[in-house]
C-alpha cells in the first residue's frame, strides 16, 4: 500500500507521537500499524525495527523539523532564577547581584512582544542590574569548536568563556520569545534565529557577546575549527560583534588556535584559509597576533576522546622520545 504523506497541524502532530510512543510495545498496536512483534520476548532488533517505524510514521506525517516549533523552554523562570542564585552562591560567590530584579528586566523585554521584535536596547536595564569585572589575560572566543572549547577551559583552569559570566550561566541553551497579545511566554512556538533580526534569543546573546569582547584585557585566545571552510566566518558571532568590540589598547596580544578533528579534514591553518584574513583585519586594527595549528593540550584532549586515532599514536610516540631524552 502507498501512502500519501499528508500534512497534519502541529498539536495532532505530537499527539499522533504520544500514541505511538505510548503504545509502541503493544499487540494491539502491532495489529494496527500491521507490524509482526513478538509477544514475551522482545529481541532487540525489534525494538530497533518499531522505533525506527515510530519515526517514519512521524516524518512522513509532522510538517517540517520538531525542532522549528519548539516554543519557550518550560519552567524558564525558575531555571534562570535558579540558575542566578547558584552562580552568585556558588560558583562567583564574589557577585552581588538581586538575581529576581535581573529576572523583572529580563520578563519587561520580552513579553508583550513580538517574537521578532525584541531589540538589544531592550535588554539594557537588565544588562545594566548585572554588571560583572573579569581578570585581565583570562578571555577564550571560539567558532565552531564548542564541545572543544569548553573541554580546554575546564583542563586548562584559566579561562573565561562568554558562558562563564553571570549572563551567560543564567541563559546557557535556552529557548524564549513572547507575544503581543499576552503577557506571558510563547510555550507553544517560537521562530529559529535566522527568521528576524530582532530576535529575542539573538538579541540577548549579541549584547552579551560585545559586553564580554568589551571587557576584553591582556592576552585573549581565540579557539577556530580548521576542519571547516570559514573556520573565521565574518557572519558569525565572533566575526561580526565580538571581534569589532575587541580594543587594541586593552588587548597585548590575540592568540589564535587553529584545531582540525583528528580524522580531518585540514582545510584552514594559520597560512591558509579564511584564518589569513582575520589576521589581516587584526593587523590593519593595530592588534598584536600569534596563530597556531599544533596545539599539543588541544590535540590530547582529542585523542582521550578517540585514542585509537593514527595521529594520537604518532603524538603519544613524540611524546615518549620527549620523556626518554629529557630521562637521559
């Protein structure tokens, strides 16, 4: 039998997803769907075989990605709040901030607002109720290597991420928009970040973002991915706001680490690639530079991950003759 995919609306669209995750193990669900599924002994591969039935029945009939119509993350005042008073308890016990009147800011600029129609002026009697000072020589950037990047600031000790401040702890991964017509959050759909400008999610992080490039003092490192075309992408965030908020006068020097996945590809390096401009724009904007593709923690802090890698062999070989010779 052929079916015809037809488009159902969104709230069918999960409530079809409910029922068949909920009656996925089910004979009568077996008969229904026309599925053979053995009875008291389930082999794996059965489960695998309905899972993968479940999904096809939900892509065939679910308009577009899940992920498009994700609305406000659910319980955002109490994670944010929350959030606030454990970095100011716990984690920066130095802070002193009234994490509610953050939270007051924060509701005032996005609700009762169009879901593209929060700009970043509106987030700055929030900005300006958390301000925070962070040590010169101590500033990590980074494009496309985040998993990475934040593996090396936890090894390393001495860094400060965007995510490390009090903004970004207290918004880390979450979802919000409002609604004209309401006073509250949309919980039921809010558009993806390249809908509209005056996105609220991107408003917030862009003010963040050039607060944090601001701040920026000494020596500051920035982390890019060699195994990408544009590894320094002009439209990301980096390339867009934090670099253009960067101040020659406070920063010494930027150093670049330039980080291929160990399988490859090397695509960009620091002569080859988009990399080269970027130090031509720092160079044209007085800044001071060092660029390097040979990071030694970078390249361990892949190999624990997959150490069966052929370059994690030929780093852990240099690494014996190293010992061997400093022995000798």
């Amino acid at each position: 039998m052929c079916l015809s995919a037809v488009s159902l609306p969104v709230a069918p669209c999960f409530l079809l997803f409910g029922f068949l995750l909920r009656h996925v193990q089910t004979s009568r669900f077996s008969e229904t769907m026309g599925l053979t599924i053995m009875n008291a002994h389930q082999t794996s591969a059965s489960f695998v075989m309905i899972r993968v039935t479940v999904w096809f029945f939900i892509l065939l009939f679910c308009p577009g990605p899940l992920s498009a119509q994700l609305g406000t993350t659910p319980n955002i005042k109490h994670i944010v709040v929350g959030r606030c008073y454990n970095y100011i308890t716990l984690v920066n016990p130095s802070s002193r901030h009234d994490c509610e009147d953050i939270w007051r800011h924060f509701e005032e600029a996005v609700v009762r607002q169009s879901s593209c129609n929060v700009r970043v002026e509106d987030y700055h009697p929030m900005f300006f109720a958390m301000p925070q000072t962070l040590p010169c020589d101590r500033f990590l950037f980074w494009s496309k290597t985040r998993v990475l990047m934040h593996s090396y600031a936890a090894v390393v000790g001495q860094f400060w991420t965007l995510e490390d401040t009090l903004v970004g702890y207290m918004f880390n991964d979450l979802i919000w928009c409002g609604q004209e017509e309401d006073s509250d959050f949309d919980f039921s759909s809010c558009p993806e970040w390249s809908a509209c400008r005056n996105h609220p999610v991107y408003s917030l992080w862009r003010q963040a973002s050039q607060n944090f490039a601001e701040m920026a003092c000494g020596n500051i490192t920035v982390l890019l991915n060699g195994s990408i075309v544009n590894a320094f992408n002009e439209k990301s965030m980096f390339g867009s706001v934090e670099l253009d908020s960067l101040n020659p006068h406070r920063v010494d020097y930027v150093n670049i680490k330039v980080v291929t996945n160990l399988e490859g590809p090397i695509i960009e390096s620091c002569g080859k690639g988009s990399i080269v401009d970027l130090i031509q724009i720092l160079q044209s904007r007085g800044f001071r530079w060092t660029c390097t593709d040979d990071d030694q923690t970078l390249m361990i802090l892949q190999c624990i991950q997959n150490p069966e890698q052929p370059s994690c062999q030929t780093c852990a070989n240099s690494l014996r003759q190293k010992k061997s010779l400093t022995l000798d």
